[in-house]
C-alpha cells in the first residue's frame, strides 16, 4: 500500500530550508492464488501432498510537487510486473507419517518452491532521469525425515536429517540520464547446498523437571558467480540446552542456551533501488551466515482456566552480524554504493510480554483480550566510523492489543486491534526501524493504528466477512540524512523530512469451502 500524501522538507546543515515538497502517492495490485490438498492412507501411514500457486502485480506512483525555491514536480514509478509477470510464487510439497508400533514414529517431508520476479523504478525529475530494473529467478528443493523414539514415559529421543538446495539468478540494470551505471554484482548467480544432522533427548526425572539437550551439525557450501566466482565451504556445531520447571499446575520456568546460524537471505546478493531517496543498493556475494549464542529465561502462569501471563528475556551474542557495508565497483573503484554485509560482532537483547486474559470473569461472554511487546536493545560497531550503535533494522519497540468475541448464536465473531505496523511482520511498509548506510541514515516511524472485523456464518462453510484497517489512517515518518560520502570523512550534506498520512481501507469477502 501508498504510505500517502503529506509534505517533505530538505534542510541544510544549518537547518535552513532548501526546498519544500508536497507528497501525493498511490498504489494498487493484483494477487491470484491457488491451493490444493490431498491426504490418503498409503504404506501403513498417511500421506498429504500439497501444492500452491500465486501471481501478484503491484503498481506504486508517487508525485513530488516542489514549491520551494521554485515551483517544480518529480514522478516515481514502481512496477512489480512486466510482460513476463510479476512476482510468480509456487509450491509442491509431500508429507508423510508412519507409526512402528507403539514408541517409534517417523515423519517424512519434501518441498520444493520455484518463484520468479521482475521489478523495474524509474524516477523522472528536473536534471535527472533514473531508471533501474531487475529480473530474478530462484527456489528452494527440501528434504527431511525424523524419528521420534518414546522410550520410557521419561524418556523422549529424536533424530532428524535434512538437505535443502536454494539458488538464484538475478539481473539488474541502472541507467541514470539515459547512461548506463555500473551496478556491482547486477549479473549474479548465487546456490547453496546445505545438510544437517540432528538428535536430541527429552528426558524427566520428575514430573516437574524436563531436560532437553541435543546438538546439530550444519555443511554449507555457497557458490556465486557475479563480478568474481567463489565458492566457500561452512561448518557449524549447534548444541542447545534447555531446562523447563513446573513446581506447580499454574506456572513454568524455563530457561535455555542454544547455538544458532541463521539462514542466508538471497536477496542480500541482488541489487534494489531506493529512487525515492535518490540511491540505488548493490548486492553483496559474499556473506556467510549470521551466528549468535543466545541465552533465554522464561516465566509463564496459567490462570482462569484459560489465561496466561508470560514473561520472556533473551540475550544474543552475534558473530558475523549482516547490517550494511559499502561495496565498490569493480569496473570503476571510485563508485560506491551500499549493500548488506557481515560487520562483526554484537549483542541483541530482548524483553518480551504476552497476555492472553478471557473476559468471561469480566462479564463480557466469550471475549477474549490478547496483548504482546517486544522491546529491543542491540549493539554493533558501524564499519564506516568505528562508532557503536544499533543494527540496522530493528525495531526497538513493537506492541500489539486484539480483542475478539464470539457470538455463537448468531454464528458470528467481530473483534479489534490495535498496533504499531511491526508487531506482525517486520517487512511492512513504513515499519519503525533505522538504516545506517556508509552515506547516509535513515529513520523510519509510523504511528499505531486501528483494524476492525466482524465475521458471519449464514451455512456451514460459507462466511462473510467484512473489515476495515488503519482506521485512525496512520501517519507516517521518514527522516533521510545525506552524507557528501562516507560518513566518517565528509560532513552532512542535508536533511529530508517526509511526513505522510495514509488512508484507510475497507475489505468485504465472501469464502465457501468445500
């Protein structure tokens, strides 16, 4: 979705104001999608074959009025489509399960998801004509089986074996007044096979007291071919240790330290445009997975029947932290662009809170009242000064409050939320988060706001299902710094600061199952 319309001012250095803009943007798009499940008994288990298919195109104009110093106009165009479609997404997966008598029991699965994208932005404004395009073609193919063995009512041991294969293509082209730019790894080809072997056991002295220790071992191998070819070899012993007490039938302590290796991104590899700040990200082949050891204390209580009260704290030590470095052309050293790459150690720490409070007791029939938090701390050292400061991208505080009631004799349910534009997916638009570039900062912000459904079943399986989001039409904040280069050496070259109001949107659905 658009983030709306609203003024943007660009201040020097010394705070004076050297232009003032007015913001209109818009946006829409189609998804299609599809899906199909089967599951039959076969070889003494049951066995489910899935699959999904789904296209979306989406279209984002934005028109920049200049008012000040003179009267002028720019326009931004964004396409996820094409000729060739937009983004194409699909899906073919097994499942399989079979119980060996009473103690032993294996699960199998296989996956395999294709997708294909092609994206193009091109800016028109006075002096410069940008345009940047970029087609992308990759998957993933998964397999894995587990053994469960119960082999005393105390004693719980699993064992599980897995490889995966993802691999991308990608192509990406920038020219800026009709000359083409050199874009650092703009032809790529990224694959990485990974294996991994686990087990673990679950074992309980006492019915109060469950201990789980297990340990896994990863084999990656990454193979890139863009401006230069490389292959690397990665391997990563992961144990994990975790001890849950319940003294009492309302409370559990928990606590937990585990290795973990996060997964590689491809899309860290490719380049995107931001023309709507004026700068274009290269891709970055060479990244390894970003690694922490992470230390968590839990304490849950249990009340009314189905109340819960939880309180959860982590804290992360981070090797290979991926946050942003700059990459330089290897066909014209002196361009820089940003990109994403490992910076080195950090630490991460986060406080958690979740609330789920029945309203029964309150004499409001079955309601219910949902609340979750998130607080973030994280530390690192920036590339370009040597300075710490936060990693890019996280959002430092994220909230949630959703209330939902079911009137079961009318068979019907409404409920209500209200949020910060994080607490689901850290991948919205506008989402509260920074950006520390070699060249620049970035702030984002975005006020709370409220969605509202109400939902009813006239047949068993047909509903009809009416909403209405952002209903107090969030407002929306992003403060740009530009730097003349890297922040280290050049000083501030200027400052944009976009506040933009959103609309809000109405959704009616009719489903029918089946």
């Amino acid at each position: 979705l658009a983030e709306g319309n609203g003024p943007q001012v660009r201040r020097d250095i010394d705070g004076n104001v050297v232009d003032t803009v007015s913001v209109y943007s818009a946006a829409g798009g189609l998804t299609a999608y599809t899906y199909g499940v089967f599951s039959t008994p076969a070889w003494e288990g049951r066995l489910s074959i899935n699959g999904s298919a789904a296209r979306t195109d989406y279209a984002y104009r934005e028109e920049d009025n200049i008012t000040f110093p003179a009267a002028s106009s720019s326009n931004l165009h964004e396409y996820l489509g094409g000729p060739l479609g937009g983004q194409l997404l699909g899906e073919l997966g097994a499942h399989f399960n079979r119980n060996f008598g009473d103690k032993l029991v294996s699960e199998t699965v296989a996956l395999f998801e294709p997708s294909h994208q092609t994206y193009s932005s091109q800016l028109d404004s006075p002096g410069a004509d940008e345009v940047f395009s970029e087609r992308q073609h990759g998957g993933e193919a998964l397999g894995r089986t587990n053994l469960r063995y119960s082999a005393t009512p105390s004693l719980t041991a699993e064992g599980s074996a897995e490889v995966a294969y993802n691999w991308l293509s990608t192509a990406s082209t920038y020219f800026y007044n009709d000359t083409p730019v050199p874009l650092p790894n703009a032809l790529a080809t990224v694959s990485e096979f990974r294996d991994q072997i686990s087990g673990h056991a679950i074992w309980s002295p006492r019915k109060s007291i469950a201990l789980d220790l297990g340990a896994s071992i990863e084999d990656s191998t990454i193979a890139s071919k863009a401006d230069s070819s490389q292959s690397k070899m990665l391997n990563y012993f992961k144990p994990r240790f975790a001890l849950n007490f319940t003294p009492n039938s309302t409370e559990r302590l928990g606590i937990r330290i585990e290795h973990e290796v996060g997964q590689l991104d491809f899309a860290d590899f490719v380049a995107v445009s931001s023309l709507d700040t004026g700068s274009v990200h290269a891709g970055n082949t060479n990244i390894v997975p970003q690694q922490d050891w992470v230390f968590e204390a839990v304490n849950e209580y249990h009340f009314w029947s189905e109340g819960d009260v939880a309180l959860t704290y982590r804290h992360f030590l981070i090797t290979d932290a991926i946050d942003r470095v700059p990459i330089y052309s290897s066909s014209n050293p002196s361009s820089v662009f940003d990109a994403p790459g490992n910076i080195g150690s950090g630490t991460e720490d986060a406080a958690i809170v979740s609330l789920t409070l029945p309203l029964d007791h309150l004499r409001i029939e079955h309601g219910q009242l949902k609340l979750t938090a998130t607080r973030l701390w994280s530390s690192v050292t920036d590339p370009t000064t040597g300075a710490m400061r936060p990693i890019s991208g996280l959002n430092p505080f994220e909230y949630s409050i959703s209330f939902r009631q079911d009137l079961s004799r009318w068979r019907a349910d409404w409920g209500a939320s209200f949020l910060t534009p994080c607490s689901t997916s850290s991948t919205v638009k506008g989402c509260t988060e920074s950006q520390y570039r070699f060249n620049e900062v970035d702030n984002y912000r975005a006020t709370p706001t409220i969605n509202l459904f109400a939902e009813y079943q006239p047949w068993k399986g047909t509903s009809f299902r009416i909403e209405a989001d952002n209903v107090l039409q969030q407002r929306y904040n992003r403060v740009v710094n530009i730097y003349a280069g890297p922040r280290n050496a050049f000083p501030l070259s200027y400052q944009d600061d976009r506040s933009l109001t959103s609309s809000a949107s109405f959704l009616v659905s009719l489903r029918k199952t089946f």
